[in-house]
C-alpha cells in the first residue's frame, strides 16, 4: 500500500469516527462504543503501517543517494543525507523529543542529532513518538 492511499482511508475513518461521535441519539445498544473502538483501533494500524513506510521509503532513499556519492564532494552528500532522514518523518522533523522515564520534553535539531546522536534522560536516550502514543 502507498502512503497516499493509508492516507485517505485514514481520512475517511477520521470522518467515520467524528460522525459517529457526534450522532449519538438512541443508541443504547453499546454498538457504537464497539464501532469507535474497532476505528480507533484502525486508525492505530495504519498510523504504524505509515510509518514503517515513511523510513522504508527515507532508507531506499539512502541507498539510492549512497549509490551516488564519490570520493569528490563527500562531505556535502553525507549532509544531504542527514537532512534526507531528517526530514523522512514528522516525528522526526518535528525536532522534539520526550524521556519515556520522567516525560521531560526536550526540542532538538534533528539534523544534529541523527548526525551525532540523540538526547538522553534518565539514563535512556529519548524517544522521538509524541507521549500520546505511548
Ligand atoms: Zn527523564
């Protein structure tokens, strides 16, 4: 599946979802609730599926620049590749990061950090998933 069409169905269950939330007369048979959680429980499906793609995608990426580089103009290339997997996901261009330990927030460049490492917490690095999907 592309990423577009994950999109779309996900628009669409986002539509269902907010319909269903707000007819909520003469329903008392729990269908639903029952309804809701089966959609929320897509939505979370096809978010992950979204993101396996987005860094299949940035890797293929990758490899396809990697073919590319020479000794000449090396440096650059290898920037260019960071800024390629920092910009390859809004949870990483979003230039943010939590600790899954105490919730501190932190904001990051990510270009920085995927070239020299990611922030830590608590002993742990940090995690670059938003704490509402944890
Ligand atoms: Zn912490």
């Amino acid at each position: 599946m592309k990423i577009k069409d994950i999109n779309k169905i996900y628009d669409t269950l986002n539509d269902l979802y907010d319909f269903m939330s707000t007819n909520t007369d003469s329903d008392t048979s729990g269908v639903r609730e029952e309804m809701t959680a089966k959609v929320i429980e897509a939505e979370s499906i096809l978010k992950n599926e979204r993101s396996r793609l987005y860094l299949r995608n940035a890797k293929a990426k990758i490899k396809r620049e990697r073919k590319t580089i020479s000794g000449v103009g090396l440096m650059s290339k290898a920037e260019s590749l960071h800024e390629t997997l920092a910009n390859c996901h809004p949870s990483i261009a979003r230039g943010k990061v939590w600790c899954r330990t105490c919730g501190r927030e932190k904001k990051v460049d990510s270009v920085e950090s995927i070239r020299t490492g990611w922030a830590k917490c608590c002993g742990y690095t940090m995690t670059i998933d938003h704490p509402d999907t944890w």
